[in-house]
C-alpha cells in the first residue's frame, strides 16, 4: 500500500472519496480505511486521531465548492478563506489554546488549533496523548474513546512499523515528525449549540536521521470535525477525513536528513486564529 492509494482513489465511500477512519479489530493491528464498519464501528469513529490514516498508510507502504460566479458566491468564497481580523485566543489549556467565542469564527479557530495538536508527535505517548484527548473532545466523548486510543497507540507492531520506540519516541539519533499545517477553514454548519467546520491541511510524517528507513514525506488532507459547545467553549465530538486538494509538486530538491531535523526542532508551531 502506498500514501497515493490509502484512501481509496478510485471512489472512497460511494464514490465520494470520503473516508471514515476505523479502529483497527483485535488481530487487525492496521485496519483497512477502505472497509466499512459495522454499527460498533461507526461508534469509534469518534475517537481516532487526525493523522491515523496517514501513519498507518506509513507503516505498510513498500520500503467542493463550485466555482460559480455572482455577488453570493463571492460573498461565500471570501468568508471561506479571507481573515476575519477577530483578536486570537489567548487562554490555554497546556500548550494548547483554549477558551474560544461562541461564534463561527471561534468554531474556525477551535477546529483549526484542535487539529495541530491531534496531528502532532505527542499523541505517541501516553501521557500527553491523555492531556490533548482531554482538552479537545467534549468529556463524555475523551472519557470514553481514551481506552481505545491507547489500544492502538500502544501496539508494538504499529510502533515498530513507524520505526519509534516502545513509549512512541524516535530511535536515537533521528527526529519523529509528525506536523498539521493548516491553510484554510470553513464552515458547512452552524447553530447556536454545534458547528461543523472544515479543515484543509498539508501533513508532514516520516523519521528524520541518518538511519532513518522512514524518510518524512508530505500528504495533503480535508477533515471535517463536528464541534459541540460545551461549558463555554467549542469541544470535537466526532469527524470525517478526505485526501486533497492536493497541489501538483514543484521539482525541489529534498533536503538532506540533517537539515530536516533542525528545521522541526527550530520552528515552532502557531496559535491559529480565524
């Protein structure tokens, strides 16, 4: 299986190209994203990570909108991807930002910073993996799909297939990356009570290190996230994932496994506000 055929290129979930991410059954350590679940299925949808897809895809591989014119589609396509000059999030909860308005704009900024830390390194290892569960997911929800969470990121087999360690960290000698970089939101539904926003994001996976077998490679990714307002601030209760849009590649030079590393360990991350 490659990163290109993962999510089923050929038509995806009734020829939508959508896919629903399934935890993988006792004795299926990977899953199959291709595969449709069962009702019991469907129920842990909820609790797997942005990322999941593309880091299993990882470890088995070898080695919209219309564009119509008019004054309301413009209107549309702006709000979509133009800043809003709202002030950012201040507040925190842990490293990531918290406390969000009871407003479509804060729905954008709640998916947006949620989606960073579900995708980001952390989520290998146990104790920060419980902080971001907590902190992102409604309560019920956490409560309930943390088990499943450290069912799969403790599996030995997917560890060793991603090339980390027993508590999910690089070997040494090498850097795990594994980055969300957001490039725009937008939001297919909205109420007082719940939201649903749409997140497009370019995704950095791989080991970087001399002795790395697992070079870090770029995906492109669409996640839909279902917000719930929940004592005060904006909580994911569930979400869908697609490929793409995908941008054709420019004919650059890939860097060398030295200057990767340094560029993930110099550059911080962002508070991303909509």
């Amino acid at each position: 299986m490659s990163l290109g055929d993962d999510h089923g290129s050929s038509g995806g979930y009734a020829g939508t190209g959508q896919t629903r991410t399934r935890l993988p059954d006792s004795g299926d350590a990977f899953g199959d994203p291709r595969r449709r679940g069962s009702s019991r299925s469907l129920v842990t949808v909820v609790g797997v990570v942005v990322l999941l897809i593309a880091a299993i895809a990882f470890a088995n591989r070898g080695g919209g909108d219309s564009e119509a014119g008019g004054s309301g589609s413009d209107k549309a396509e702006s709000s979509a991807t133009a800043p809003t000059g709202q002030q950012p999030v201040t507040s925190k909860t842990g490293d990531i930002a918290t406390g969000y308005a009871h407003t479509e704009q804060g729905a954008q900024s709640a998916a947006t910073n949620y989606g960073v830390a579900l995708g980001s390194a952390d989520m290998y290892q146990l104790e920060k993996r419980h902080a971001i569960v907590n902190t992102v997911y409604a309560p019920d929800v956490a409560a309930a799909q943390l088990p499943e969470f450290d069912r799969v990121y403790s599996q030995e087999s997917f560890l060793e297939k991603l090339g980390l360690t027993k508590d999910g960290t690089a070997p040494d000698g090498q850097t795990f990356v594994s980055r969300v970089v957001p490039v725009g939101t937008k939001v297919t539904s909205y109420n007082n009570s719940t939201a649903s926003v749409a997140l497009w994001y370019t995704s950095l996976f791989g080991l970087s290190g001399e002795d790395s077998k697992n070079p870090v490679t770029e995906s492109w990714y669409t996640t839909t996230y279902q917000l719930k307002w929940v004592d005060g601030d904006w909580k994911v209760t569930g979400f869908t994932q697609k490929d793409g849009p995908v941008p054709v590649g420019r004919d650059q030079r890939a860097s060398t496994a030295e200057d990767m590393s340094k560029a993930v360990e110099g550059y911080g991350g962002f508070t991303y506000a909509r």
